[in-house]
C-alpha cells in the first residue's frame, strides 16, 4: 500500500492490492498534468521526497483523478515518522492512537514509536475532495454508446416485495433510454404473476423456487440478451436518466463498469461520493458493466448465498484484472431500505451484527472473502478495526448516554464475542476448503 500504516486502517481495502498485472491505482506524481497538480499541496513536513510524491498521489485519487498515466507497481518503505504523519493528516485522532496500540502491542520498538508518533502531534486532519477534479466536458458529452442504442438487460430480484418493487418499475417506465429488458428473478411467496401484467415493459420474469441471492442473479446474467447488465434492486427508486448516465459514464471514461451511488431520500448524495472518481466498492444494486466481465471474471461466487460482500467479492475480482471502474454520482439511486422482504428474510442483513447471541460475528463469508484475497494477517487486523464497533448497536451511536451504557455491556460479553469470532473464523475455513463456486458466462 502507498503508507505502510494502512494495513491497519484499511486492511483489506481493494486498493491494498496490486492489480494481477502488478499496477496500482495511484499515478507516479512526475506523470500528473499541471491542471492537476495545481490543485495538491504539497506537503513539505515529510521527512522524504517519496511521501511527498506519495501524498499527492493519494490527494489526486481522493480528488477524483481518473486517467490512463502510469501508476506505481511497487512502493517504498517509509520512515515512522512519514507513516505517523499521513495518518495524522487524512484519519481521526482516535484511529491514530489505535495505530500507535497496535504497533506497541505487536512489540514494535515503543521508544522508537512514541517519539516518531510525538513528533506528529502538530499535524492537523485534512479533509480530501474539497476540490474535486471536474470533468468540464461531462455536461456536453455526445456518448456513442446511447446513439448506437444496444440493448441493456436490468436485473432485478425479488423478495416479497411487490408494493416496493411495483415503484421501481414505474421509475423504469420513465427512462428516456428504452432499448432496455427486465429480467426479474421472483423468489416471493405467494407467488404474484398477474402483478407484472399492469407495467408497459419488456420484463422477462423468471419464478425461483429457492430463495438464493446470487443464483437469482446469476440466472438472471445468463438469460439476459443485452451487450450491457444493469444491476438494480427491488427496495431503489431511479431518476429518469438512469441507465443513460451508467451507458455515459462508460463511454466518457471508457470504463467497463459504472458503479452508482446510493443515497437515502431526503438526504441527498453524501459528499464524498459526490464527483467521479475510481470505484473503491461495488454494489449489486446500483451498477452498469459489459457483459464481457463476466465472461473474464464468471458470475457471483454462491459461497455467499444468505450471506454477505458477495458484491464486494465480485468487485475485485474486477479490480484485480485491472478493469476500470468508476463510482458515478449521476448514476445514483434512493435506497428505500425496505424493512421486510429481500436478504432480511434469506438471511443476515449486517455483516459484524449477527442475528442471534451465539451466532458468528462477522458473518463468515466476510472472513472468507478477507482470507482469500487478503489472507490471514490482514483479516485478523480488519477484526480487530471491525468487530469492536459492531458491538454497539446503531441507536447507540448518537446517545453518548447509551454510549457508555454500550462500552459497559460490551465489557461483560466479551467473552461471548471472542466465541461469536472463533466461530466465525472457523465456518470461514470450511467455506476456503470447498473454494469458490463461481460459474464461467
């Protein structure tokens, strides 16, 4: 990674990896044009002219810099101090003590790690993507891809959701892009068939028996007729311009993937997913890719079946053979959050809260997707950064009352958590035994 210290702060981020073709995402400082660098600072604080070349490096991608320059392939070690000043700079004070904890605890020289972590203590938190890089010609754009007008297939699976789904099929009614089909996987009981008679699509709907996430997308990938798969969900609502903006996005940066943005009604779009940039992540349920990924990558890996980060799986997988993806703020979409139906009733919604008292925390799919790509180290990190948190339940989160009335519970059921974890860890090993089952298009 760009700072060593990351690791624990960001273990298994897609950007910790070096793409198979040993590449990754941060562009080599001397190769940035001047209309880029004239928005960085330069920080001389660093003790070397490599963090300082790794700092914009990491500014122009936090900012939004998108581009075919050359990128770094491998990355030199930094001093402590260099180390201790990034995390200063762009993460919460806390997260920075935690650093210094971790590395105290793992019995990293704790003279040589103090005085570099005092050292630092004047570096104030920076806030990226104040200004963001602006592609100027977006607004004018005469995509290529919306004239030759090639089919798109939107696949949606269905839960128990008819009254939800029935608003998002009105908003693809609207679209001013209509070469398009509706591949619906419906998995409801009871099953409603005279429900799709009422909407003036092309809808191709398909009943599933079983109730299975990624099969039903998988199903749906493999019946699917157009040269682009746009994935949707049956809880979003979707502007007008949706698919057109994914089908843009595409072209202008040509990409292979354009992954949208959720936002929650009322809210608005949060401001770091504002602006285009390098796609961090990948959600199932606001996404538009070629078809031809899947014949690279095969389609969703069914370990995940009523589990979780299926999406996130299948996002490096196409991070890792260097395709492009790029978050899209104008393909963004409202997230209903539906309260029944859909994973709620297949299995579990939150991957590090689990359902039950003795059930594993996180769900295992999440340490089966850490170990496999990240491997052992790095997942016992992400524990440690994760599973802290999700003992305080999110009402807790704004109560600094129930806070601490939290912090205190968490104390006494600490030993229940190791045990939740010890589960989880091995259910994972199992799943890495059987490996992946992921079908080829």
């Amino acid at each position: 990674m760009i700072f060593d210290f990351l690791k624990y702060l960001q273990p298994t981020h897609y950007f910790q990896r070096l793409s198979n073709t040993q590449s990754s995402v941060f562009p080599i400082v001397k190769n940035l044009p001047e209309s880029i660098l004239e928005n960085l600072k330069v920080d001389t604080a660093y003790q070397s002219e490599t963090a300082k070349d790794y700092d914009l490096s990491w500014q122009a991608i936090k900012n939004g810099y998108i581009s075919n320059a050359l990128t770094y392939t491998k990355f030199e070690k930094l001093s402590l101090q260099d180390n201790y000043h990034f995390i200063r700079k762009y993460f919460h004070s806390l997260w920075v003590l935690y650093v210094l904890m971790i590395r105290l605890l793992s019995f990293h020289n704790p003279v040589k790690e103090i005085k570099a972590w005092s050292k630092t203590r004047d570096i104030r938190r920076l806030t990226v993507g104040k200004k963001p890089v602006k592609y100027s010609n977006w607004d004018n754009y005469d995509s290529e891809l919306i004239k030759e007008n090639l089919k798109v297939s939107v696949v949606i699976p269905t839960l128990n959701r008819y009254e939800y789904l029935n608003d998002v099929l009105k908003d693809f009614e609207q679209q001013d892009y209509t070469n398009f089909e509706v591949i619906i996987v419906d998995q409801s009981e009871p099953f409603n068939k005279i429900f799709y008679s009422d909407f003036n699509l092309d809808i191709n709907l398909i009943r599933q028996e079983e109730k299975a996430l990624w099969l039903a997308r998988n199903t749906a990938i493999k019946e699917s007729k157009g040269k682009f798969i746009a994935l949707s969900e049956d809880d979003v609502r979707i502007k007008s311009d949706w698919i057109s903006s994914h089908l843009k996005c595409l072209d202008f940066f040509d990409a292979k993937v354009s992954a949208g943005v959720f936002y929650t009604e009322g809210k608005g779009i949060p401001k770091e997913r504002s602006y285009f940039a390098i796609a961090s992540q990948f959600a199932t349920g606001n996404a538009m890719l070629f078809k031809t990924v899947f014949n690279k990558v095969g389609l969703f890996d069914r370990q995940f079946e009523k589990q979780r980060m299926g999406d996130g799986e299948f996002g490096m997988r196409v991070y890792l053979e260097n395709m492009r993806s790029i978050s899209n703020p104008f393909g963004s979409c409202i997230d209903v959050k539906a309260g029944t139906g859909g994973l709620r009733e297949m299995g579990s919604w939150d991957a590090f809260r689990p359902s039950y008292f003795f059930s594993p925390r996180p769900i295992p799919s999440v340490l089966y997707y850490f170990r496999n790509y990240f491997g052992a180290k790095a997942s016992k990190l992400a524990l440690l950064r994760t599973v802290p948190l999700s003992i305080f339940p999110y009402q807790f989160k704004k109560n600094k009352p129930l806070l601490v009335l939290g912090a205190l519970l968490s104390v006494l059921i600490l030993p229940i958590v190791c045990y939740q974890v010890f589960r989880s860890w091995r259910l994972s090993s199992k799943k890495l035994k059987e490996g992946p089952l992921i079908e080829r298009l």
